[in-house]
C-alpha cells in the first residue's frame, strides 16, 4: 500500500474466489466494487481484476490475515495479524482505515462488540471506520447507509 492515501479498507482475509485468481473482492456475490461506485468512491464500476488501479483514487487494499483464505471461521488464530496491520497502517499513514465487516475490526480493536461507524480508536492520525461486509455470505446484514457515511467523510478530508 502506498503512503499517503485517503483510504485503506481491511477485510479480515482474501475468500475462496479471491485467493483462486488473485483478486480482491472477486467472490459472486460481493458488492464491494459496486458500493465504492455508487457512493463515488471510484468513478466508475471496477472490476476485481482492476484493483490495482484503486491507488489512482486514493485507496488501498490490505487483509487482516494475510497468509490464509476463505471464509472467516475457517482463518486459524494464528492468521490473524493485528499488529502486523498495525505496522502497515503506520507506514503508509492513510487518512482513514475502513473495515469491510465487524469480524476484523472487532480482531484488530480487541473488542467483543463494534459498532458500523467512526471509531474513538485511532493509529496515529488514521481515523478508523467499521463498515458492514460487503460478502455474499453476510448479505442479511448488508447496509448501504455506513458506506455512504464514510465515503462522505473520505470526500470531506480531500477537499
């Protein structure tokens, strides 16, 4: 990830789909690329393969466990790398770290309950927002409403 983007969003690891062709956000289903266009995050609809393209908008990508995949309750505790998201998050000193889904946020913070929304918890000046998943397998919780407050707040902080 690059220094100095306006956002880095955090999933907790890469699914099935994502880790079979290398792609973030690949799995049918997944309304991550959708949500980043409709709340004008990126300017048109991207497809997984184009993520390599999100720094030209100022986003970066990154996983909370970097060394496994697929569905969360199959990432051996071992996986999971707050500190090592930590390091990266001050290195690269993105203006907001965004959560995609409670499960990481709530890895990363330590915290049995998370709430969507800005957090009072910071890395350095990284303002840290949680957002609902954007995965197919946790589409009874989809919610737009906290993408679109952040993707807000990210507009506000580039102007």
């Amino acid at each position: 990830m690059p220094p100095g983007l306006d956002l880095a969003v955090c999933g907790a690891a890469a699914g099935r789909r994502s880790a079979e062709v290398g792609a973030y956000y690949a799995g049918r289903g997944n309304r991550f690329w959708l949500i980043l266009h409709e709340t004008g995050l990126t300017p048109r609809l991207l497809a997984p393969e184009e993520f390599r393209r999100l720094p030209e908008f100022g986003i970066g990508l990154t996983d909370l466990a970097k060394t496994a995949s697929g569905p969360d309750s199959g990432i051996p505790r071992s996986a999971w790398d707050a500190d090592g998201l930590r390091r990266r998050i001050e290195a690269a000193r993105p203006r907001m770290l965004a959560f995609n889904g409670k499960n990481a946020a709530q890895r990363f913070i330590g915290a049995n309950r998370v709430g969507y929304g800005l957090q009072s918890e910071r890395i350095g000046s990284t303002e840290i927002f949680v957002l609902p998943s954007t995965s197919g397998a946790a589409s009874g919780y989809w919610d737009p409403g906290p993408w679109r407050e952040m993707a807000g707040l990210v507009a506000a902080l580039r102007r």
